[in-house]
C-alpha cells in the first residue's frame, strides 16, 4: 500500500515537473524571438495551452498528444502578433511537447525503478 501512495504522489510531482518543463522551454522559444514585455505572463499562457493540448491529446490516444500539443502551442502564439512562420511554429512547438514528455518520461520510469514497480 504504502508504494502505491509513494508512486501516486511521484506522479502528481510528475506532473508538476512536465508543466514547468513546458513553461521553461516556451520562455526560452518566446525569448529567442525577442519577447520582453510580459514575458512572464505570455509564457505562462503559452504554456498553459500547450499543456493543455499534451493532456487531452493523451486521454485520447499517446500520439494525440503529440499534435494537440503542437497545435495549442501555435493556436496560442498567434495571439502574440510574432513574425514566426506558422510552420515553424507547429515544428517549435513539436519539439516542445517532445522534449518535455520524454525528460518527464524517463524522470518518471527510473523513479518507478527505484520504488520497485516494475
């Protein structure tokens, strides 16, 4: 029981881990595009969407998660007025799902190495 209880709550940090992970790669992506004024916020905002896309992209299938995430990213950047390429943005925002669900991924399958479910 009491790994069960270690592992849910692993995964609740998980999940805290994947959306900083977002929010810190959608910061550096709206920095290298010259963003100053309320970058805070915009991250945010960019992130939130993104992540929300990466969720219900994965209630419905894994791979769902892997174009509802690229899409909000972009749906959610073109509020900015950015001269980015909407084709670069969908690929931006492919390798910021990408990235963050593979370093929570493998975060996540060493700590349940360590806990002894599997």
């Amino acid at each position: 029981m009491f790994y069960r209880i270690l592992t849910a709550i692993g995964g609740a940090v998980f999940v805290a881990i994947l959306f900083a992970l977002v929010w810190l790669f959608c910061r550096i992506f709206l920095q290298r595009q010259g963003v100053t004024e309320q970058l805070q916020e915009r991250a945010t905002n960019l992130a939130t969407w993104t992540f929300l896309g990466i969720s219900v992209g994965l209630v419905f299938a894994i791979a769902g998660a892997f174009v509802l995430g690229p899409w909000a990213f972009y749906r959610a950047l073109r509020g900015y007025n950015l001269n980015v390429d909407p084709g670069k943005a969908i690929w931006w925002g492919f390798a910021i799902v990408v990235a963050s669900l593979g370093i929570t991924a493998a975060g996540f399958f060493g700590f349940l190495g360590l806990v002894g479910a599997y």
